[in-house]
C-alpha cells in the first residue's frame, strides 16, 4: 500500500509534483497574458486598486480558517483525538500545497503526516479527504445555482454534480448495498490485499456522511467558499467596475462554477478549466474587455490558488521531519483500528 512506501519518496515526489505543477502554472499564466495582451495586461495591473488585496487575502484566509473548523469536527467525530491544534493547523494547511495534483489526490498527504505524527492509521483518517471533497462539492453545487438566473445553460453540469454527490453520500448510509461493492472489490487481485482497510475505510466514511454532518459539513463549505466568491468581487472592484448586488452574486456564481469546471477537467489545481472558465464568464456574464477579463482571472487565482500553495509549502517545510522520519508513533496501535463512533 502507498502509505507504506519509503517516507524519503513521498518527499521527493512532493517536490517533483510541485516542481511539475510550477511549470503548468506557469504555461498557464503565459497563455492568459498573451490572451489578454501583455500591453494592455500591464495597464490593468498599474491601475488595479490594490488596496483591496489585503481585503481579497483576508477572505481566502476566512474561508481556510471555516474549512479548518470543519477539519477539526471530522477529526472529532471519528474519535481522533490528542492532536495539538499547531500540528493539526500545519496538516491542515500542508494540503493546500497538494492541490496541485490531479483531482486533488495529493490531499492525502494529510492523513500520512497525521500516522508520521500520532500513529493513526491512514485507513481511518483517509475519509476525511473524500468527505471534505464531497461536502465542497455540494457546497459548491448550491453556491453554482445562484448564478442559474445569469447562465442557464450551466444547470445540467450543477445538478449533476449535486446528484452525484448526495448519491454517494447516500450509498455510504445504506451499509448492506456499500458492502456489497466492497465484497466485490476485494475479488480484484490488487485491490483484494488491502480488504481491512477498505472496510476501515468505509467505516470512517460512513461516520462522517451521516446526515447531520453532513448538513454541518455542506453548511461550513458553503460559507466558506462564498468568502472567496466575495474576494472575485472585490478584484472586480478594484479593476473599476462598479457595485451592484448582482455583481457579487455573479462573483459567487463564476467563482464556485468555475471550481467544479477546475474538478472536472483532472488537472493539477483544475489548471486551465478554471482560469478559462472565469476568463470567459467575465467576459459574457459581467461584460469586461479580454484584458480586463484575464487580469481578474490571475489576480484572483494569486489570491486564492496560489497563496494556498505558498502556505501549503509553508506547513510541509515547517513539519518536514514527518514526511523524513521512518517509524511512526505507537500511540494508536492499540485504539485506532477499531471502528469509529
């Protein structure tokens, strides 16, 4: 199993993923700025106000800060407890580095610093990545149906993503019908080695999608995300469009729809569906030039995207000595394995 390879790789393949993620980044951003013409690009940038990207930080922090909380109550409901709250801030925070995976499976990194630092199993902590995934997704589903009134056309990709996300979260409430796929898992030949831990798993899962977490979860996320739909606003501002409440509505909506875009296209960071998916809304739904469009596009991903990664790096660099050191603690060998409550 992954989790039991060579500390010392996962290392390295953390950096060589970041290294990797830095170059489409970077091909990225050029794209936009030839897109956006690099002349009229540095027009913008001089003209920004740019005493708003303490206010556009300051909500990315808000919404890192309410996705933290929900962190800590999932860590809670599966019983993972004796976590100091600066450990569980820089596992919390080493994450953002990893977005820049595809589909954002790097995220796992947390649940193998949580076993580094205190021994517990990555079976047991593993679901708190999916469940965070599936709530963000809901979240940003609901978020997404404000903006239906603006663009219509984007109902069929919004209810999907609800419909697919409510019906995993049910399929893992209905035990008998979530152990059958399991039983059939466990006659593939790979996947068959690792049946305990799947059925940890699947306990842990199953804990944390219960309905009232749930709500807590989606309700947390959909907070959350709108802070950061709120800072798109204000990069609108500051490029010098004017107030109005439909524009922070269209804020929220371009912002949240443009995620799921980022999810579904697979690439690190949803590189390339998310700034084109927010480069073209601007363009149709708020009516900005192409420079204006693609200059909100890359000061909102720097304050988001990209200012995560920066505190991701941070955390992992603070905390390395979990991701070199060989043996885990024992701490958990003889509680963690039983099924959470």
């Amino acid at each position: 199993m992954s989790s039991e390879r060579s500390p010392n790789l996962h290392w390295h393949t953390i950096r060589a993923r970041f290294v990797l993620s830095l170059v489409l980044g970077g091909a990225v951003i050029v794209g936009l700025a030839l897109y956006g013409d690099l002349r009229a690009l540095g027009s913008n940038l001089r003209h920004f106000r740019w005493a708003y990207i303490p206010f556009i930080l300051g909500l990315t922090v808000i919404n890192y800060a309410l996705r933290f909380v929900k962190w800590e109550y999932y860590l809670r409901r599966l019983g993972i407890r004796g976590v100091t709250l600066l450990d569980s801030v820089a596992i919390f925070l080493s994450a953002f580095a990893m977005v820049m995976t595809p589909g954002k499976v790097g995220e796992v990194l947390k649940s193998y610093q949580l076993r580094q630092a205190y021994g517990v199993p990555m079976a047991r902590s593993a679901p708190i990545v999916l469940a965070e995934r599936l709530t963000d997704g809901v979240a940003m589903a609901l978020l997404s149906a404000l903006g239906l009134t603006f663009y219509r056309q984007g109902w069929v990709i919004v209810a999907v993503t609800l419909l697919l996300m409510l019906g995993m979260a049910t399929v893992a409430q209905v035990r008998p019908l979530a152990l059958r796929f399991i039983g059939w898992g466990e006659r593939l030949p790979l996947v068959g080695r690792f049946a305990q831990e799947l059925h940890h798993f699947y306990e842990s899962a199953r804990v944390l999608l219960e309905p009232v977490p749930l709500a807590v979860a989606v309700t947390l996320g959909t907070v959350s995300w709108a802070f950061e739909g709120v800072a798109l606003y204000l990069v609108l501002r500051g490029l010098g469009v004017p107030h109005s409440p439909q524009l922070v509505l269209q804020s929220i909506f371009i912002l949240s729809f443009a995620t799921i875009v980022g999810v579904l296209v697979m690439m690190p960071g949803g590189l390339g569906g998310v700034e084109g998916t927010i480069t073209g809304f601007l363009q149709f739904l708020v009516g900005l030039d192409r420079a204006r469009a693609v200059t909100g596009t890359l000061l909102i991903r720097m304050g988001t995207l990209w200012f995560g990664v920066t505190l991701g790096l941070l955390a992992i660099f603070w905390k390395r000595r979990w991701l070199v050191e060989a043996s885990p603690p024992a701490a958990w060998a003889s509680s963690a394995e039983t099924t959470p409550k």
